[in-house]
C-alpha cells in the first residue's frame, strides 16, 4: 500500500473516556496505600512535574511500527525485567545501550533492513506478582512489586507501599532518558566507531570473531560509500531510541497522561510505547480502559490461555477503528505450547483483517525454578519459541515483525545455555535479578543471530519456491 494511503489518520476520541475512567473499573496488581492523603499529595507533585517523552516522538515511533506492519522494519524490544533504583548508574545503562546497539547492528546487517530499538527502561520499576503477600519463617509481608512501590529485603518497612517513591522513580527515569539521549547525541552509536559498544568482559566469547567480522564488513561497505560520495554518508552518527514499559502502576500513568498543544487527544507521556501484562488484560479491567483513550502506539501481551475470540474483542476495544501503528500483539507461550496456541490466535487476527505488529516474547513462557532455587530459563528453549514463532507466522500468511527480551549488559549467569553453555551450577556465580532471569550479552547476541539465520532460512525458502 502506498505511504500516503497509510499514514497515520486521526481518529475520534473513544466515548465516555477520560484519565480517570479507569477508576471505575477493578483494578488488579495495584498497591494497597496505608494513607490515602499521603498519596493524594504524591500524585499531585507528580501531575506538576515535566514529562519524560513527547507528544512528536510517540507519534514518529507510532509510524515506525506502522512501516513494521508491513515488513519494512523489524522491532527490537529489550532490556530490564524490572529496572531498579540501585541500578541506575552510567555503566550498568551504558552496557544495555551497547547490547541493544549491538543486537539491532547484527539484524540490521542480516536482515537488510531498519530496525526500531525499543528499550525496556526509563520507567520499568514495578511489577505484577502471582500473590499479593509472601510467608516466610512464618512471617507474612507484602509482596515486592518493583522498586517503584516498595523494596525488595523482606522487613516490614521496607515492604511498606511508599507513595514517594513514585516520584523517585520519575526522576531515575529523567536520569537514564537523559544519559541516553546525550550518549546518543555525543555519537555514541555511530556505525562508523562500532568499538565503542564493545564490553570488556566479552573479548573472549565464542561469539566474538563472528561478530568481529560482521563489524569489519559494515566498516568496509561504510567506508566504499564515503569513498564513492566524496566524503561522510548522513546519519550514521545517531539512532532513534524509544523507551517502553508495563504500565502497570495506574495511579502514576495517569499522572502523566496530558493533552498538549497542536495535538488532540491524551498522550501518556510517561513513555513511548506502553504494554499491558497478561495479568491485567481483562476487558473490562481498569488496565484496559485506561489504554483504550490514550494515543501512545500500545501493546498487549498475549499468553497460552487467551482464545480467538477473547482476542478480538479485546482488539476490537483497544484498536476499533484498525489504527495504523496503534496495537502491537506480544505473544509469549513457552515452547512447549506455541505450536498449538498460536495458530488460532494468527489465523483470527488474520481473517478479519486486522492491522497489527506481532512480535514473540520468548522469554516469560519458558520461565522455570532449579533444584537448588532459582529462577532460570533454558537458552534452547527461547531459541525453540523464537524459531517457531518464524514458522509458524510464515504457515498461517501472518509476519512476526519484532522481538521482546530480558536481557541486560552486565556479566550474569541467569538463564542457562547459550554459546558458553551455562549450567544450574553457573547461576550461583552471579544471579542479580530480583525478580525474572535475564539474558546477558552474549546470550542476547547469540539470540540476534539466530534470528538473521532463521529469517535467511524462510527468505530462502520463499525464493526456491
């Protein structure tokens, strides 16, 4: 179709919606506060405080999923399961910005075309929990929901819902959003300087001489360009970069959903790309609501349980009149059930003709405890979601246009597998996470490979057909 039938039209505010809409719903995952004036005056401050993106760069991301609709880019979506406030310091954002660089340099290389780098920070600091409280040693506490509502050392202070630290989490927010723009503008992720993604600890990995040469291949197609144009090709010194979250925690969402000049309509402007979680995806939910009135691009995780019909409905309420670039679907099965779930849910979607971004999160459906207690995931099972998620879209006529990871910079040993071949003994070395395990570098480098090669192995097959 061509770009100008596409483009992004306007459409009509939802009916009988609001910010505030949603309190009339039920709310699930959300704190319990002790003192409601407490939390009337935090959300107060929070409503006089700047935002943290703006109303432009959503409306460019929202384009940019619409061109991923249709094939023309990939999104690459990372980073944190749940950031925290410890953790926000240069190197540790650094090394997920290197990562993401690197990831989306491999697709970019392979696939041969754009990528939309979406990272899972600036705002990913709560979390839902199965259960609302947790026993120990016969003592019953809270549940940590992510450094935004509460900490993770299980006493009773610390597990105390603390309004306050919402406005905490606005401002590490603001801090990682700006180091990420300044490294970004200062050209940081210039193709023409790929050294300076490097992370020292990996120089080693059994990844590292592919990746190596990958890079020297770039380099040298950068380098015939400028040879062939008489000096520098544009716009290799920078990239766009988003940031997305759960946007779980209402009360602060709606603190910074806001109309602005030349624009109609509410924006979000906590984040670009906000998802909802399978916990908090009822239709008639609170969480639903809220999302059916903003204007943000919107996600949607989708696990084994949900049917066809359940889908379209709630398609149907959060996208009614097929937004190009509104609705993004995040499939998240597990290897062991996509291939019986997900064909129903494609071949619906598909009939009636809907315009939507499929992308496999391959990581939350493959989650599983060890022996000695920890929570891990096997590399080869994400590796079996990922490659059955390019099959099984390329059967049912749909195309899987991103990908949605855990993962993060640092040297952990939380998921088992991968290149170096890690193993339940390995998680004892350095398991970080305070709540879901992460893929680090390597693994998530070995992950970006293993979609260029699965992509070439359907790309090929088409083409002999």
């Amino acid at each position: 179709m061509p770009t100008a039938e596409r483009s992004l039209h306007s459409v009509n505010l939802p009916e009988n919606w609001n910010p505030t809409s949603w309190r009339e719903r039920t709310a699930l995952q959300l704190p319990t506060y002790g003192d409601p004036d407490e939390l009337a005056g935090v959300l107060s401050e929070l409503r006089s405080l700047p935002p943290l993106v703006t109303s432009w760069e959503i409306l460019a991301l929202k384009q940019q999923i619409a061109d991923a609709q249709e094939g023309k880019c990939f999104v690459l979506q990372g980073g944190d399961c749940a950031e925290t406030f410890d953790a926000c310091s240069s190197d540790v954002i650094s090394n997920r910005l290197k990562v993401l660089l690197q990831m989306s340099l491999v697709l970019v290389h392979g696939m041969r075309k754009p990528v939309v780098r979406v990272g899972r920070f600036a705002g990913q600091y709560a979390k839902p929990r199965s259960a609302d409280s947790e026993t120990i040693d016969g003592v019953t506490l809270p549940s940590y929901r992510g450094d935004m509502v509460n900490a993770p050392l299980f006493e009773a202070a610390a597990r105390r819902p603390d309004p306050r630290r919402m406005v905490k989490a606005h401002a590490r927010s603001a801090m990682t959003m700006n180091f990420v723009r300044a490294l970004i503008d200062g050209g940081f992720a210039d193709l023409r300087h790929p050294e300076y993604w490097n992370l020292d600890w990996v120089g080693h990995s059994p990844l590292a001489a592919e990746y190596r040469r990958m890079v020297e291949s770039i380099g040298d197609a950068v380098r015939f360009m400028e040879t062939l144009s008489g000096g520098s090709v544009r716009n290799l010194d920078r990239v766009d970069f988003y940031t997305s979250h759960e946007a779980l925690l209402l009360p602060y969402e709606e603190s910074f959903t806001r109309q602005v000049p030349r624009h109609w309509g509410w924006f979000n402007l906590s984040t670009h790309y906000p998802w909802i979680g399978m916990r908090t995806a009822a239709i008639d939910g609170a969480h639903v609501e809220y999302f059916r009135g903003i204007r943000n691009p919107i996600a949607l995780k989708v696990g084994p349980s949900v049917t066809p019909d359940q889908l379209m409905r709630v398609v149907d309420v959060l996208n009614p009149q097929d937004e190009p670039g509104r609705l993004t679907l995040i499939h998240r099965m597990g290897a062991a059930h996509i291939a019986e779930k997900l064909p129903p849910l494609l071949d619906a979607v598909r009939r009636d003709g809907r315009r939507v971004l499929w992308v496999c999160d391959p990581m939350h459906g493959n989650t599983e405890a060890t022996a000695n207690g920890y929570k891990t995931r096997k590399f080869a099972n994400i590796g079996d979601e990922l490659e059955l998620a390019f099959d099984l879209h390329a059967a049912a006529g749909t195309r899987l246009g991103g990908a949605h990871l855990e993962l993060t910079g640092e040297d952990v040993t939380e998921c088992t597998g991968g290149a170096r071949g890690l193993t339940e003994v390995d998680l004892e070395r350095a398991y970080h996470s305070t709540v879901d395990p992460r893929l680090n570098y390597e693994q998530a480098l070995e992950v970006a490979m293993l979609i260029v090669r699965k992509q070439s192995q359907l790309s090929a097959a088409d083409t002999s057909a």
